[in-house]
C-alpha cells in the first residue's frame, strides 16, 4: 500500500502517478479473476492483462480456497 512505502520527498505528481499504477493493477487482478471463472487459460489471460503467470497462479489459488 502506498502509505506503507511514502517517500517524505515525493512530488504530489510521483504520488499520483504511483497511485495510478496500482489502481491499474488492482483492475487488472479483477479482470483476470472474472477470466478464471470463464476458463480462460494461464496464456490467455497474461496475454489480455499483462500480468505476470506468477500473480495469475496466485490468484487461481486464492479463488479456489
């Protein structure tokens, strides 16, 4: 989280843009998770969300618990 990893000396813009990229990567994760209860494979869904087979794996297993 953002808060954890604040830098004093960063601009308002770095912050934002920081915080861009993880709303980008938290949307991502949702979109693959919505892949996964359609079937769709490890491949496909790197492929759609850019997200590593690592993070895809991961979540595969968190939805299955």
């Amino acid at each position: 989280m953002l808060t954890d990893k604040r830098n004093p000396s960063q601009t308002l813009a770095e912050i934002f843009e920081e915080l861009k990229e993880e709303g980008r990567e938290e949307a991502a994760k949702d979109f693959a998770k919505e892949l996964i209860h359609e079937n769709f494979s490890n491949e496909q869904i790197t492929k759609l969300t850019k997200l590593q087979l690592t993070e895809i794996v991961k979540l595969r297993k968190l939805i299955k618990k």
